[in-house]
C-alpha cells in the first residue's frame, strides 16, 4: 500500500489534467498512487488517461458531481493518506 492516495476528479478539462498530471510527475516524493475520476469526458480525456502508467490509475464513468467523484476516488484509494 501506498502512503499517500492523491484523488483527481475531472469532466472535460484535458488540459489542466495534463498539468496536474505532469507536476505530480514531477515529485521527487515517490510513495503515491494517483486516482483520476473522471466523469465520462468526451474532450480525449479518455484517450489520455488510457496513456497513463502506475503509480497512475483512473475510472471514466458518468457521476452524479464532483462531490460524487471524490467520494468514488476515496472508496478506490489503498493510502493511508488521502489528498
């Protein structure tokens, strides 16, 4: 198990994900697993996430929200930390 579980939710902001994304990958802090929630984007969100290897992980489904969506990313999340 990780320590730390960092919980991304995202619908239809591919280029801000890139971002967040790219600047996790750029820790030096290593002991993470990443959940990106993602509600079903049509903006190649999908595409992308399907590029993506561990320490990231991720599932595309349609949501009832955001707060839904952080609530599925923590039901998911193996850390003893959640961020």
């Amino acid at each position: 198990e990780k320590t730390i579980s960092i919980i991304i939710p995202t619908y239809n902001n591919l280029e801000k994900l890139k971002e967040c994304v790219a600047s996790i990958q750029h820790q030096k802090f290593r002991d993470f697993e990443v959940w990106i929630v993602d509600g079903n984007s049509s903006d190649g969100t999908i595409e992308y996430l399907q590029t993506l290897e561990k320490p990231f992980h991720f599932v595309s489904e349609k949501d009832n929200g955001i707060y839904h969506a952080m609530n599925k990313g923590v039901s998911l999340s193996k850390g003893e930390w959640l961020q």
